[in-house]
C-alpha cells in the first residue's frame, strides 16, 4: 500500500477507529493528517501531522486535505440519545463538507465509514448482504443521519472515488463507547438480560476495521461500492457479554426481561430525558439491538476489496479484556 499512497487525510482521529487508523497508517510509511477537535487525543508520533479543527471549518478542511490522495471519513457522532440538530451537523453537514474539501483540494479516493444500523427495522435480520435495503424507518438519529450521510457520498462518486464501509459493533482496545456503556450499566445493576439470550451478533474487532479500510483505499474493484464488514462469526451476544463482565470481575445479569417489558420502560425513560436532557438509561434502539438477531454476509467484501477478517471473535474478547484490565477497568 505504501507505493499507491503518499499522504491521507483521516477525520475523526481523536476517536476511537480513527485512531487506530492514524497508527496503521503512518506504520507503513504513509504520510497522515489527523483531524480531530480534542487536542489531549490527537498525540501520536511525529512524523503525523495534527488538524485541530471541527468539520464545520471547510476551509481548515481544505487545507487539511491539499496534498493527500484519499480521505478516511471516521469522524461521527455515535450515541444512542441526543439531540437530533447535533446528529445532523456532525454526520450530515459534515460529511458534506468532507466531501467539499475532498472536491476542493482535488483528492482522488475518499473512504467512509458508515454503519449497518442504516439497514435495521427493530426485528431480527438474518444474513443481510450489502444489496439490503434501507430500513423504512430508522430507529434513531444516528442511524437516520448515516443514512442521509451515506446518501450524500453515493452523490459525489461521480467525482470522487468512493467506498462506503458499514462495520458492525466495533470493539477492542481504545473503545470509548460499546464496552464502556455495557460495563457502566453492569455496575450499576441496569443490565439485566433483554430477551431470551438467544439472538446471534457479527462484532467486529477494530484491527478488522482498519484492515477493510487498508483494502479500501487500494481496491479498484471496489470504487463506487458500499459493503458490510464484520468478523466473520455469527456470536450469541449475551454469551459474549457474560464472558466480558467475569474477565473484569463483575456479575453476570442477574435477571431476564422481556423486549415487551423493556420498550415500555425506555419509552418512559426516553420521556423524561426530554425533559431532564439527560441520556437515558436505556433507549427503545439500544433495547432492540441487545435483543435482535443481526447477521450479516460479507461475501463481496471478501470478493471485491480483499477483505478478510483476521481476529477472532474469542481472541478479539481476549484482548479487549487484557486491556480493560490493564487501564484499570475493574474498579
């Protein structure tokens, strides 16, 4: 990759892909600039040049992106509560004005990051491939402004060349926000059992990611195209969290509550976080998704960008706990 690729432009490098991205990248020997708004965040080695700025600056953007052959478009805001302008600026107005600096500083290949909520009705899915159709109504804000967001770069293709990535549950090392809220709600006894236990999940380890959106930015087969990446496995989710509270020392849930019963109590809490602007313990999506079956086919990945998931469902848990461990997370 290193003979294709002089310098990338990667939003969202404050977070937790984008990160990862940033030192993959600039381990093979290719120039990267880190664009992120937390400064803290943004201390990787000196060879990386670093963007301090939010995406509603095009001309910081633009500046950002001379140079660079292809953007890897990481930056979101991924929550399950919030307000819905916020959702809109951060992954609508901000991959469109990803995609006018891409345009703008003449930069050939923009990959971004999407997700596979785009595709979920609140029901169970079984082996969706990436010609599934947009859910008919989304379940959250996120979910809705990644559709539009994903909308807006099916747009550019015409100028840009374009490779939309949809990973499913990205977790390991650095995770600010999958594990993380799981462990908080287990500590405080609000993670009981949502279903019968039964549903299956594809996860997707963050080294996967990165190693998709390494064939993303090579591929010729793949320009123009939007595919699902995951693991490769089809896990049973609460088997998987169970294994994840005991390698940090806490208990499993210890009760089992219907979906039926839980939607009526995240409706309820959702009410009063309109009120209070505090996120609820629990959203009617997050419910859902801890409850439903989402597999996923990731043949045309394997196919067409050369994908191929490296990090097993088992070894993946292992690392992710060995680095809870060490960054203290049982207390």
């Amino acid at each position: 990759m290193a003979s294709s690729l002089r310098r990338v432009l990667v939003t969202g490098a404050s977070g937790f892909l984008g990160g990862h991205v940033v030192r993959m990248l600039d381990a093979r020997g290719i120039a990267v600039c880190a664009q992120g708004r937390d400064t803290a965040r943004l201390a990787f080695d000196a060879g990386v040049d670093v963007c301090v700025t939010a995406l509603d600056d095009v001309t910081a953007l633009t500046a950002a992106a001379r140079g660079c052959d292809a953007i890897v478009h990481a930056a979101a805001l991924s929550a399950p509560w919030g307000a819905r302008q916020d959702f809109v600026d951060a992954n609508v107005t901000g991959t469109a004005n990803v995609i006018t600096a891409a345009r703008t500083a003449g930069v050939r290949r923009l990959v971004h990051i999407s997700t596979p909520a785009v595709l979920f009705d609140g029901r169970d899915q079984h082996l969706l491939d990436d010609a599934a159709p947009y859910a008919a109504h989304h379940g959250s804000h996120y979910a809705r402004t990644k559709h539009a967001a994903e909308e807006l770069v099916r747009a550019a293709t015409p100028y840009l060349e374009t490779v939309m990535l949809r990973p499913k549950a990205i977790y390991g090392a650095g995770d600010r926000a999958l594990v993380p809220r799981l462990l908080q709600a287990a500590r405080r006894g609000a993670l009981p059992q949502i279903g019968d236990g039964t549903n299956a999940v594809d996860v997707t380890h963050v080294d996967d990611v990165v190693h998709a959106i390494e064939c993303a930015l090579v591929t010729a087969r793949g320009v123009g195209q939007t595919f699902l990446v995951t693991g490769g496995e089809h896990v049973q989710l609460w088997g998987m969290i169970r294994a994840l509270l005991a390698g940090v020392g806490l208990p499993a849930p210890g009760r089992t509550v219907p979906l039926s019963v839980v939607m009526v109590a995240a409706t309820a809490m959702e009410a009063v976080s309109m009120i209070t602007h505090r996120e609820p313990t629990l959203t009617r999506y997050s419910a859902q998704i801890l409850a439903r079956t989402q597999t996923y086919d990731i043949s045309r990945a394997r196919d067409l960008l050369g994908y191929s998931p490296r990090v097993s469902s088992a070894d993946g848990l292992a690392r992710t706990i060995d680095a809870l461990r060490r960054n203290g997370a049982m207390r």
